[in-house]
C-alpha cells in the first residue's frame, strides 16, 4: 500500500498521513503542489494600467517557493523511519493531485479539509476531486478553534 499525502499548510493532515504509514507500513509520497493559476483569477493588468497583478503573482510564486525549500527538512523529521517520498509539481493543484493518482502506485489520498493551498482556499478541493479518484479518500478536519 502507498498513501498520497496532498500537502497544504495542515499540520494535522500530515500527522494522520505519517502515522497511517507506520501503522500500515506504508509508503508515504507528500505531494506540494505550486498553484500557477492565480493569472486566471486575478484578470489582466492592462485593464488598470499598473502592475498590481503580475507583482502579486510573483509574491505568490516566490511565496510558493519558500515554502517548499522548508519541506523537506521538516518532513524528514516527522517520517523517519518511513519509506517516504516528496514530490513538487506546478499547475491546478486538483489536476496535479489526479495526475500523480493516475499511475496506480496509490490506494489512499490524505487532505486536509478544508484544504488549503494557492486558489483551492476559495474552492471546494474535495468535493471535485471525490468522482475522479482512482482510490479511497481520508480527509483529516481541522480542529476549530
């Protein structure tokens, strides 16, 4: 068995995945997906004559980035002595997740719901991603404060 962790900023999420590996003696591949598709969100910026929208989509593109540099280090803490893998993809992030699904090597998706990251904080990430999967489903729930 192979789970797939689909990495947002849940702590949560990735607890859950890390102990379902060891508890299983699974595999575990931590996906971060790089959203690319803030341009389509944010419109044009000839239409206001400034540079408002590509400034902010190189924030978050730089934003992104620094993110990921972090991950590795912090993963390999929490998944020691777990077969474990990290993968970075760039694109749609519910595309992205169904693209690594589609080679079979999974029988379990881990999220967080809600899920978190680039655009999907404004959409439903799960609900659209539920009739495509290829395997089972674990969402981990934030806790409310």
């Amino acid at each position: 068995m192979r789970i797939l962790l689909a990495l947002d900023e849940s702590a949560r999420a990735v607890d859950e995945a890390v102990k379902l590996a060891a508890e299983r003696g699974s595999g575990l591949t931590a996906l971060f997906v790089q959203d690319t598709t803030w341009h389509d969100y944010l419109g044009s910026d000839w239409l206001s004559g400034s540079n408002a929208r590509g400034g902010y989509i190189e924030w978050a593109a730089e934003h992104d980035m620094r993110e990921a540099a972090g991950l590795p280090e912090l993963l390999r803490e929490k998944t020691r002595g777990i077969d474990f893998e990290l993968k970075v993809a760039s694109g749609r992030v519910p595309e992205e997740i169904l693209k690594e699904l589609a080679s079979g090597a999974y029988d379990l998706l881990v999220m967080a719901q809600p899920f978190r990251r680039g655009l999907e904080v404004l959409r439903d990430t799960a609900a659209g991603l539920i009739p495509k999967l290829p395997c089972s489903l674990y969402l981990v729930r934030e806790q409310k404060d």
